[in-house]
C-alpha cells in the first residue's frame, strides 16, 4: 500500500496538533507545556514529528478533517492493522 499527500496537509494538522496539546511555536523554536513545572513551556523532545502524533487523538474523527489527512488517518490504520497481525503471526 502507498499513500501520495501534500506535505503541506501533514505540516497544518501537525500545527493543530500543537495547539490543541497546548504547545506553541516561537521562531524557529517548537514549545510544549512541561509535565514537571505546569504553567511553563519546554523546548519539545523531539516527539513533535511522530507520524502516528500528527493527528491529535481528540480530532481523529473530525468533521474539518481534510480529504487528504482522512486518507493519511486511514493509511495509518492500515499500516498498524499490517503490524498487528505481523505480530500475532510471528
């Protein structure tokens, strides 16, 4: 299976993401809320590209999803459903 999608699609659900968990971006800086020191923000830890973080778990069904991100969302279903039954089998 393959998947062809805008880049530019993955990089605005990607910047919702980071909204919607609170984060923010300063420059060329990505700033997520620390779990140690509530109120204040953390460079983040490099988890900010996760393909599977991208879509924020509360937006997975959305409405304002777009065509493209849909088909992200179901290709990566797709490929963990793969992973699972690799899994099982092994």
């Amino acid at each position: 299976m393959f998947l062809v999608i805008p880049a530019i699609e993955i990089a605005r659900e990607r910047d919702r993401r980071l909204a919607e968990t609170g984060g923010r971006v300063e420059g060329e800086k990505v700033l997520v809320p620390s779990k140690k020191r509530p109120g204040t923000f953390v460079p983040d830890p490099g988890n900010y590209g996760k393909l599977r973080r991208i879509v924020h778990h509360t937006r997975r069904g959305a409405e304002d999803l777009t065509e493209q991100i849909k088909r992200f969302r179901d290709f990566l279903d797709t490929v963990d459903e793969h992973a699972r039954q690799k899994q099982m089998n092994t």
